[in-house]
C-alpha cells in the first residue's frame, strides 16, 4: 500500500476540504479538544453514500494523474526519439494551430501519413510527424515547390497528433458554387468502344435521352480533343459541330423537336437565366472526370431561329506545354530565351485569336517562375490556373480594365508582369512604363506580323524614344495543324507553289543559322487519303504545331523607331531584321514541312505571304 500511499499523497487536498473518514475523526478530535462538544451524527445510509462517492472521486483523480504521468513519458520518449533522428521535437499540447495550416493538406492525408501541419507563416510551413518516412518527404517537396515554401519537419508524438487532428472537425467546409457536371471514366470508356467517328456518334444520338445526349457530346469532344463546341439552330434542325485542330467538323444532327428541353438543359449546367432568349449571356460550366477538372466558357447568342450555343473547353492538360517544346528553332530560340532572362523591359506577342498566344505566354512565366521573383497576371479571362503565380481576373463592369488593373497590380510590387492583351494607348504608356522602371513586361498586341508591332505601338501614341529602349523582343506566331503520322503520304508541288517555295526558302539569311538543303533533296509530305484512319478519324491531320518569327531590337530597328519622322514601316523593319537573321512565320513553316511535320498548303493557307516574296538574301521586298 506504499505506492498508492504516497500517490494518495499527491492528490491530498488543502487543509479544510478533504471529504475522507479521516478527516472527519481529525475534526472530532479537534471538536472534543475544544470544548468536549460532540461532533454532528449521521445517518447510517448517508455515511455510506458519502464514503461512495468520496472513493469514485479519488479513482477519478488517480486515473487522471496516471494519464498525466503517462503522457509525460510518452513525450520524453518522443524527444529522445527525435534526438536520435537527428530532428527537432515540440509538442502540440496547447499549440495554436491556424486553420490556415491545417488546410494546407486534407485530412485523411493527414491520418495516412501521420503528419499534421501545424504552422504557416509566409512561405515558413513547419510538418509535425510521428515517424519520418518517403512519403513525408515528398509531401514536403509537393508542398515547397507549390507554394515556393520552406519547410521544416518536427517530432511530434501520437497524442499531439491526435489532439492536432481533432482540429479538423472545427474547420470551416468550403462551400464553393460551381455548376458542374459529372462525367465517369466508366462513360468515357464505354463511348470510345461505342464511337469510333461522327457517323457512329450521329447514330447514337438518335438512340438516347436530351441528359444524355448531353453527356455524349461532352464525351466525344473530349475524345477527339476538340476546343470548341458548337450547337447551332437551324430552321429545320439542330447542327452539333467540333472545332478540332483549328478546324469546324460536323458531327451529328438533332431535330428540331429537341432543342428547346437541350437548350433549358445547357441554360440550367452554365448558369445562366432559362427564360432569357432574346440578348446574349455568357456562363460557365465545369466537367469533373476521375483524373481532371474541365473548365468550360459557355456562350448563348439570339439568332434567326434560336439561340447558337459555343462552348470552349479549356484543358490544364493542353498548356502544358514547356518554353523548350514551343516548336522555336535554332537560332531563334537561342536569342528569345536571352531575352526574356533580362530583368526588364516587354516580351509582345502577336497573332489572331487561336495563334497559341496564350500558350506561349503561360510557357514563358513557367520558365520564369521562381522563389525569388513575384509574377502577377492581368487577364480577360483567366483560362488556366499556374501555381505560384498571382493571376488578377479583369471585370469591365466593375471598371477593372487593363489599365486600371496595371497600375494596381505595379502597386503589389511586382517583378514579372502579364498584361493579357494591350488595346489602348493608356495600357500602352503604363506598360511602357513599367517597362522601363525595372518590370518585365509579358503581353500580346493584335498585329499581322512581329514587326507590325512596332508601327502599331507608334499609331497608338506612343513615345519613339521611350518604346526603342523598353521593347526587347517580338513574337509573332500561328499554328499550323500537324500531318497525321499514321497516313501522311509524299506530295508533289504545283508550279506556283514551287516558285513560292523556292523564293522563301532561298530568302533565309545566313545569320538566322537555319540549313536549307540543295533542292533536289526536298521531300514534301501531304495528308493521305485513308478516311478510316483511327488517328486523325481520316483527316489527315492530328495536332498542332507553332510557326514563329523572333524580332529583336537591333540598333538598325531602333534608329529606325528614332527617326524624327517615326514613319518606320512593316517591311522596313521587318527587312532590317531579317539582315540580322530573323526568319518569318512562312519560312519557319516551309522548314517545318521539309521535316515532314506539315504540308506546304496548310503554310500557305496560314502564313501570311503575301508581303513575304523576297529577293534572295536581302531584307527587300521583290
């Protein structure tokens, strides 16, 4: 009884208010000391209830005491354990964890990997375990390279990683409003065995309900990675179109019985009012399959006989793309890639919507995002989320243009800068600015070519002197669909196509560093005729590829800028660079087709060419 003597002991209360037997005879002996008084009687059964309690109450405090001294031992155990691993060690027994810590993974990750984060401030994240392991580690290495964090990993033992845990339940659920629609890989599957071209979707349409007409036709514009759908009233019939690689194709009809229960359908899934058929709306409708999330933009238009309906889907998968794997040559690639490492200045490119300028802008910041810079984008609309990166959605009617957007986010303190498109001369000027205060600059301007950048840039008044020192670099590009690599097939050129070819091709300059071969070595190829292909579904091509030309600023286009008179036009800047090696979008196609990745028409029908016959050699028009 010695041991429990001694823990009674410690669980002894202040003088005065014990509850025990003895503390009763202790006050009966001190009552009859003091006057001979007997002490108050009790009833037995009222002895017997009080004695009951007062021992539950002393269990109660001894099992409590024991738990105390347990955990005390489990956390000395954890720190030598800690030591041992060459790891710091805390307790989280009263930590104050944020919620903003604890969201940084989810719970059951939590559980699984017996991790728990526990502190975020800044880019200082710190992870409790109770047992380092690989999959710890590269959790940690997720989370540095997602949010550029430095993270630091402790001991912790089991118990504060319970109470840690606990917390999740006070956690706030997110309640995010999206409209969404559903789609099973199951369905996928199930569609790519039933569906092998527009003909078998076209019969299968006509064999399900409006819901699922609906899920076919988000099914097979994700199988044929389309871009774009279109759904058009006719006046007898309703036309369902794919924009595949740039391209329109048919690919089933409805009737027109059935348009009204679709057109509600699409209305309800993007948002947007159902009994609104008169002006035009714009909603948004995302696609949740098992290994990604498709955003889709959705667009109603009013037209003679209904409502056109064209819904752009917008992958993470397609701008995946690296600055490494734009399709930029040689040279070229060599003397942007130098430019866009410079601390300031503007990086423009050019082209009509559907150029890839996008792209090509998201594969730069990604080149260029690093811990130690702040990259902040200014874009209508913001079509793919980049980690690391501050994107800021544009919103006209709440008079958040580019230009007030620009001069805000110049306020953030920012290193790299993306302005989503520059139509005015006030975003112009602020850009310019920015430009050339210590920013880089990334945007697009609307332009034929690289080198009319330069004139628009001037037209929209703004400053030679301040435009030649803040422009580094001009990228002008289109996308030219690939040749199918299963069916494409050796083509001959027609006569004009060949003298065409042959005044291009000879107009390369030395500089740019580009090899054309002897020309009785070309080899065209051309798409085949095979119309059951089951890689391009008999269109002979599949995919697309970027044509660029690079315009930097030598000192020939900069005295040209400088000029009193600033009238530097398209050709005479475009000639100037051409002498110091730069090579058009038509000669970069024609290079890419002698390596058989497209066709000399599909270079012609993009490429703009007509102002590109040049005389061998020499930056001057023929």
């Amino acid at each position: 009884m010695a041991t429990l003597r001694s823990i009674e002991d410690l669980l002894k209360k202040p003088s005065g208010s014990g509850t025990g037997s003895d503390d009763s005879s202790a006050k009966a002996a001190t009552v009859k000391a003091a006057g001979g008084l007997k002490p108050p009687t009790s009833k037995p059964s009222d002895k017997k209830a009080k004695t009951l309690t007062d021992n539950q109450g002393t269990q109660n405090a001894l099992q409590e005491k024991i738990g105390e001294i347990a955990l005390q031992d489990q956390e000395k155990l954890t720190a030598s354990k800690a030591s041992q691993l060459g790891l710091p060690y805390i307790s989280l027994e009263g930590f104050p964890i944020a919620p903003e810590a604890l969201m940084l993974i989810s719970r059951d990750t939590a559980q699984t990997l017996h991790v728990v984060p526990f502190f975020l401030v800044g880019d200082e994240v710190r992870l409790g375990v109770t047992q380092p392991s690989k999959d710890v580690d590269a959790l940690a290495a997720e989370i540095t390279k997602d949010r550029r964090a430095n993270v630091k990993i402790y001991i912790v033992s089991e118990h504060s990683l319970e109470k840690a845990l606990k917390l999740y339940e006070k956690l706030p659920t997110p309640k995010e409003i999206v409209y969404g629609y559903r789609i099973n890989e199951d369905d996928l599957v199930k569609y790519e065995k039933e569906i092998s071209n527009f003909a078998d979707l076209q019969a299968k349409i006509k064999e399900v309900s409006t819901s699922d007409v609906i899920t076919l036709m988000f099914g097979a514009a994700l199988k044929v990675s389309a871009s774009d759908i279109h759904v058009e009233a006719e006046e007898e019939d309703v036309k369902i179109r794919f924009r595949m690689d740039g391209r329109l194709r048919e690919g089933a009809t409805l009737p027109k019985t059935a348009w009204k229960q679709m057109i509600t359908r699409l209305k309800l899934l993007a948002g947007v009012k159902i009994n609104i058929e008169d002006v035009p709306q714009d909603g948004r409708i995302t696609i949740y399959l098992t290994s990604e999330k498709v955003d889709i933009r959705v667009s109603f238009l009013p037209t003679a006989f209904g409502e056109s309906v064209v819904m752009r889907l917008l992958r993470p998968k397609s701008i995946a793309l690296e600055f490494d794997n734009l399709g930029i040559r040689g040279h070229a690639f060599e003397v942007l890639k130098a430019e866009i490492e410079k601390p300031l200045g503007m990086i423009i490119t050019t082209g009509p919507t559907g150029s890839g300028k996008t792209t090509t802008l998201y594969a730069i910041l990604k080149r260029l995002n690093q811990p130690e810079d702040k990259i902040i984008t200014l874009e209508d609309p913001i079509e793919y989320k980049l980690q690391g990166i501050n994107q800021s959605q544009i919103e006209h009617g709440k008079n958040y243009g580019f230009a007030d957007g620009l001069r805000s986010i110049l306020r953030q303190d920012p290193d790299i800068v993306m302005v989503g498109e520059i139509r005015d001369t006030e975003t112009a000027d602020i850009a310019v600015q920015a430009a050339l205060t210590g920013h880089l600059v990334v945007s697009t301007i609307h332009t034929n070519s690289a080198a009319g950048a330069i004139p628009r840039f001037l037209s929209m008044g703004v400053k030679p002197f301040l435009l030649a020192p803040a422009l580094n670099a001009v990228i002008g590009q289109r996308l030219l669909r690939r040749l199918c690599v299963d069916c494409k097939v050796p083509t001959k050129l027609s006569a004009p196509q060949l003298k065409q070819t042959q005044q291009l091709l000879k107009a390369i300059p030395a500089a740019s560093g580009e090899t054309v071969p002897p020309e009785a070595e070309w080899k065209f190829m051309g798409p085949g005729d095979n119309k059951t292909c089951p890689t391009c579904g008999g269109m002979g091509y599949k995919g697309r590829v970027g044509i660029y030309e690079i315009l930097t600023i030598t000192n020939d286009v900069e005295e040209a800028i400088l000029r009193p008179d600033s009238d530097a036009s398209e050709s005479e800047i475009q000639g100037l660079a051409m002498k110091h090696g730069m090579i058009t979008m038509a000669q970069d196609g024609l290079l890419k087709a002698l390596d058989g990745i497209t066709s000399v028409e599909e270079v012609y029908a993009i490429a703009n060419v007509d102002s590109e016959l040049l005389e061998p050699g020499t930056g001057k028009a023929t």
